[in-house]
C-alpha cells in the first residue's frame, strides 16, 4: 500500500510539473506574433493534437528531450536513486516498528515464569531494535541495573544510527537535483546567447525557445527535490516517533528489573 501511495505520489507531482510547463509553452507562443509565420510550421505538430489526448508520458518524453540528455538524466538519477533509498527505509522502518507494551507484557511474565533466560528468550524471537536492546538490557542484569541503563544508552545509540542510515544520501540528493537543474540552464541560457549572437539579431522567437529549454531542467530538479523532501521528512518523523518509543520502553524495562530483583 505504501509502494503504492509512493507511485502514485510521483505521478501527480510530475504530472503536474508537466502541464506548468506546457502551460510556459503556450504563453511563449503567444508572445511571439511577430514571428508567427516562421514557427507555424515548427510547431504545427503541437498545435495539431488536442492537450486532451496528449499522456503524461508523452509530455513528460517530450520535455526530457527539450531539456537536453545530459542534465535530465542526471536529475533523473537523483529521482531513481534517491526513491530506490525511501523504498528501503520505509520497508526497514516498517519492520522495526514494534509493539513495547506486548513486548514489556510478554518479558514481565517470561521473568515470573522462567527468569532472566526466559525474559532473552522472548527478546531473541522478537524482531526490531527494541528487543535488540532490550536483549542487551537483558544479559547485563546480573551486573546491577546502572550497567544495565548504560547498555541500554550505549545499544540504543547503535540502534539509531540503524534507523538513520541513508538518510544523508538522501538529502543529497535533495540538494543535488536542484543544483543540476540550475546547471542546465545556465549552460542553456549561454546557448542561447551564442544563438543570438550567431544570428546578429535579437529575435523574441530565438531568446524564447533557448530560455524554455534552458528553464525546463529547472523545472525537473526542482520537481525532483520536493518528491524527496516529502519522502525524506516522512522518514524523520518515523524514526522519531520510533525513538520515543524505544526511550519509553527503556525505562518501562528498568522499572521492571528492579521488581524483579525485589523479588527474588
């Protein structure tokens, strides 16, 4: 479901980058009255085709090769690469995540009925980093319960780097795309200069298409920046409240070793 909650995600936002910049096209085209009569021909096929019956990946396919092969596929690789990062986070987050209060419940009466090796015992069969740490907890306890709190902090400090794992890449490239966006079209907007000063004239027509294809990588890096974003900020919030919940049920593990050393 969230495999699929991400597809369709992308396909939106693409979709609506799309129709923002063939909606730049016809405003283009349209300021060019003057030169009208030299483009009609250039863009007949476009005008030909209802905007009805044009799909997404038609449009998407034409302005990839608007916006020129080299930097579109690079922004494209940051959108591959970094979804292919989110897909293995949110599965890895998914089977970290964990219900404490069972496992607490579950540890309590494996204590009363089997002791400490019980108690592990429950931990091992359990998967996530809560019963990792717990099990860690678990296998100091004959050594007091201060070294048990600091194999807890100091596993748990493991346990986060884990969770977190990643995520940099991902926030590079967050960062990355944007900036290969702008790259293109700089380097599109020098082009388009050249053009002009090739031509010795300046003509509406030739500054417009050069800005249009120079703008379009634009457009798709920073397309590709907020689909990551999105993604990235979504993984954040779940390794917090993962945290918390591993903090939560630290203690809650504590306060039941120490009745049970109160019991014995």
């Amino acid at each position: 479901m969230k495999k699929l909650f991400a597809l369709v995600a992308i396909l939106g936002v693409l979709g609506m980058g799309a129709t923002y910049v063939s909606a730049q096209d016809e405003t283009a085209a349209k300021a060019d009255t003057a030169v009208v009569e030299q483009t009609t021909t250039e863009q007949a096929p476009a005008t030909t085709v209802p905007a009805e019956e044009q799909s997404i990946h038609k449009v998407l396919k034409t302005k990839f090769i608007e916006g020129g092969p080299e930097f579109m596929a690079s922004v494209l690789l940051c959108l591959i690469f970094g979804l292919a990062i989110v897909i293995e986070r949110i599965i890895y987050l998914n089977m970290a995540s964990t219900n404490t209060q069972k496992l607490l419940k579950n540890i309590e009466e494996a204590l009363d009925k089997g002791g400490i090796e019980a108690a592990k015992e429950v931990c091992r069969n359990t998967r996530g980093p809560v019963a990792s740490i717990f099990y860690q907890g678990l296998d100091r306890s004959h050594e007091g319960i201060d070294v048990v709190e600091k194999s807890i902090v100091a596993y748990g400090s493991v346990q986060m780097g884990q969770l977190e794992s990643g995520l940099t890449w991902v926030s590079l490239f967050i960062a990355l795309a944007p900036m290969l966006g702008f790259m293109g079209t700089v380097i599109g907007m020098i082009g388009a200069f050249d053009s002009i000063q090739a031509a010795g004239d300046i003509s509406p027509s030739l500054v417009a298409a050069g800005i249009k294809v120079a703008l379009i990588t634009t457009v798709f890096g920073l397309i590709v920046a907020i689909i990551l974003q999105v993604f990235y900020n979504y993984l954040l919030s779940k390794i917090d409240r993962i945290t918390n919940g591993m903090e939560d049920a630290s203690i809650s593990l504590l306060d039941i070793l120490v009745k049970y050393n109160l019991k014995k």
